[in-house]
C-alpha cells in the first residue's frame, strides 16, 4: 500500500495510513448532548453570557465557546488549549450545533468578558437555579455542605493568586468557596476568592445569596461546616432564619480547659468514643449555644478525627456546636449527622480530578472565576444526567468517559442526513439501546438503566 507505514510486533507486521473517513474519538458523548439539547441549557445560557453580540463576519457566539468549553471537560480537556485541539473531531460542531472549536485565544478573550463580580453573579445565579429547579422537592429537605479547597499556582502571577495556608505550607494559591446540597452531590454555588482569604472571607454574604436564589420547592433541613465557618454571624443568620445547624468548633483554651475538667463522658454505643454536652457561650457569642463534645481512644484501630491535646494523652477531641434540639438528637446523633459531610470532599475531589479546577487558572480574577464555575455547572449536569438515567449513586466523570463519552463513532451524511454510527461492540448494544430509548422517551418513566455496560451474549 502506498504511503504507509509499517512496524512489526510479536512476530507480525503492522501497516499505518490515512483515512479520509470523518472519525470521532468522543462519539459517545452524543447520548449527554442528546439528553442536553431537550432541556432549555442552550437558552438559559445564552439569556445569562455578558458578552455583547459579536460583529466579525468570522464570528462566533458566546454560546458556542461556552458549549465548546463545557465539550471539552467532558473529554479530560485540562486547559484552554487542549479544549481547542477538539477542533480535530468533525463530530464536535454537528453534536453541539456550533459553528466549530474556539481556539485557546478566542477562549482566553471569551472568558476575559467576565470583568466583575456583578457580571458573575448577573451570569451564573440563573445558571445555579436552572440545576437546582431539576431537583425533587424532599419532604424532609436537603442538607447544605459548606466547604471551601485551596487550588494551587506555582507561578502565582495571576491575579487573586496569593499566598495561602495549605498542606504543603504556605503557597501560591486560590481559594474558592463552595456549598454542596449532600443528599444529591450537586454543587448549589460557587465564588472565588484569594488564596490569602481566610476560610470564614466573605461566607455570609455567599450564604445569603445562595437562599435567596434557591427554588420555592427547595428546602433545606440543616448546614454542616468545618472549624473555618464557626462565626458568629452566620450562626446568628441561621438562629434567625430557624435553619438548624451543626458546625465545628475550634478548640480553644476555654474549651480545652472544660474537656480537661469535671466532665460527664457518657459511654456511646461506638467502641472508643465518649460524648458529653453542655450549654456553652464563647466571649463573641450573644448567648450560650449547644456544644458536643466527642472524644475517641487512640487506640482504637479506627481513626475517628478530631485533634490531639498534649494535656490529655490517648484521646482524639472533636467539638460541635449546634442548634439541633436534645431531645431528638443525642450528641452520638448529632456526630453521624455530620459525619455524612465528609462526602462534600469527594465532590471536591471530583471537580478538581475530573473537571479540572486546579489548571483553570486564567489572568484576570473574575475571568478564573467563570471558568470554575462553568466548570461546577458542568459537573452538575452530569449529575443530572446521571439522574436522568436513574442512577442512585455518583459515578464519576472518569468512568463515564471509559463506558460511554470515549466510544469512537463514524460521521456520514447519507442522503443529506447526519448520521453517527458508534463503535459499539455486539455484546453491549442492548445496554446502549436503553439508554437511548431512556434519553429519548417523550414521557417520564422510572425505568432505570443500569449504570455499567450489560454484555450480552
């Protein structure tokens, strides 16, 4: 064969050429665009973007970079410029319906539109209410998870890169702000701030903002929060809007002081941990406040949190404060209900492993601000994909690409029709016929489709 190439391997030779055939690497990913080109996103989106109406003749529309960069996520794109290399895929363009790929400048200056916070708040609060308005009302209501990550920066030239507390020290870095509804993994908001921003920076104007832009049909049952978020002020704001709460307290002297003093640890029924409670009023606080006070044998083979004291050795201590009544909830109670926070960090894990976080560090603040939370809303929508298909429990991003988004498909127009044919392999296209048929339905059903490739024989 004429201009090929050929390499041996395990005694046999290999020949290479060239294909005029339209292939793609990310056919898969049709069945999420699919899903997504029947809800309203496109329009949603285009009403929230700040940017002016482009007058080039070459033009693209801000929506078209926005999908392409949302495309680009789902395919493990780190940064800007590998989100432009999909401009190689002739799929990209007829699954997205845009024009073609943006590339890395025009991205750059797409993401650079984002000059302020109020054309972040203008762009993304319907964009957050659009993912949460998809949920379910709950009887019982959702539990909010606030938490904050610090994203790392070794050049630290971009602006709100600033050194930070991290745990490899002191370090170039952002640090972004988070809150998680915990029952279904979705990110409810997300602002940025400096890396230098204390954990606690600016959370009660966040948190106000989030529960005014929630859906009527959302409620929420209580909010869960490290050490960082014990202020004063917003434990007040929750008192006074009657949101129940459970928060860590920071171990303080006087605090230290009562755990090393006359205490009543009653035995619980988890081996190694004692709990006692008291009504407690630090110097900033109005009045006293439920405090649960948890301590764990270091012994025991199971790490439970909390924090050593030199004054009182073979103990791990954790303090609670919170606004949970006794009489419904015991302090062993009120340690399970937040203990369930602990998966809020798997969400962190998963925007910062599988939706790129950590890189999406642009030039300008408010610009690295839209991208993460561009970023977030994706991430969101494949919850709601996931949901869609009525899966239960998270699946992350990178499993989704290895079962569905990285399946190779052909791209023909027979007869003037776009046509995609999948490489899927015999075995498993019963599996790939469900979840067509579940994207495609016109009525709502509840029949799930299992959540790995079913082989057949």
């Amino acid at each position: 064969m004429a201009g090929t190439f050929e390499f041996k391997t395990n005694g046999k030779a290999i020949a290479i050429g060239f294909t005029e055939q339209q292939l793609s690497p990310h056919a898969g990913s049709a069945l999420f665009w699919g899903w997504l080109h029947r809800l309203d996103w496109r329009q949603t989106l285009t009403a929230a973007l700040p940017h002016p109406p482009p007058l080039s003749n070459n033009k693209l529309l801000p929506l078209e970079k926005a999908l392409a960069f949302m495309h680009g996520l789902l395919c493990e794109a780190r940064k800007l410029t590998h989100v432009s290399y999909l401009r190689r895929d002739p799929l990209v363009p007829e699954l997205l319906g845009i024009k073609r790929v943006a590339s890395q400048s025009v991205l750059t200056r797409f993401f650079q539109g984002f000059t302020s916070a109020g054309d972040n708040l203008l762009c993304f609060r319907p964009l957050w209410r659009w993912c949460l308005h998809r949920l379910p009302s709950r009887k019982e209501g959702y539990t909010l998870d606030l938490d904050s990550t610090r994203l790392l920066h070794k050049d630290g030239q971009q602006e709100g890169v600033k050194g930070g507390y991290t745990k490899q020290g002191v370090k170039p870095c952002l640090h972004p702000l988070l809150a998680v509804l915990a029952e279904v993994r979705l990110v409810a908001q997300l602002w940025l701030r400096p890396g230098n921003a204390s954990c606690g920076s600016n959370v009660t104007a966040f948190f106000l903002d989030l529960w005014e832009n929630l859906p009527g049909h959302i409620r929420l049952q209580g909010v869960r929060a490290d050490a960082g978020f014990c202020l004063p002020e917003l434990l007040d704001l929750w008192e006074q809007i009657k949101l129940p709460y459970v928060v860590v307290a920071q171990l303080s002297q006087p605090i230290q002081k009562l755990i090393k003093g006359d205490l009543k640890w009653t035995v619980t029924e988890v081996p190694g941990t004692e709990a006692a409670e008291l009504e407690y009023q630090a110097m900033s606080w109005p009045h006293p406040r439920r405090l649960v006070l948890l301590r764990h044998r270091v012994s025991d083979d199971t790490e439970r949190g909390g924090k050593k004291l030199l004054d009182v050795p073979g103990y791990r201590f954790q303090a609670l404060v919170t606004s949970l009544p006794a009489s419904s909830h015991p302090p062993l109670a009120v340690w399970r209900y937040y203990n369930g926070r602990a998966d809020c960090e798997n969400v962190i894990k998963e925007l910062q492993a599988g939706f790129a976080l950590p890189t999406l560090c642009l030039e300008k603040f408010w610009a690295t601000e839209a991208a993460l939370s561009l970023a977030s809303l994706t991430y969101n929508l494949i919850v709601l994909f996931e949901r869609h298909l009525g899966w239960q429990q998270k699946v992350t991003i990178q499993s989704l690409r290895f079962w569905l988004f990285v399946t190779a498909g052909v791209l023909s127009h027979p007869g003037g029709k776009t046509t995609v044919k999948l490489a899927v392999p015999p075995r498993e296209r019963n599996w790939w016929r469900r979840l067509w048929e579940k994207i495609l339905s016109p009525f709502p059903n509840c029949n799930a489709v299992e959540n790995q490739p079913a082989f057949t024989p």
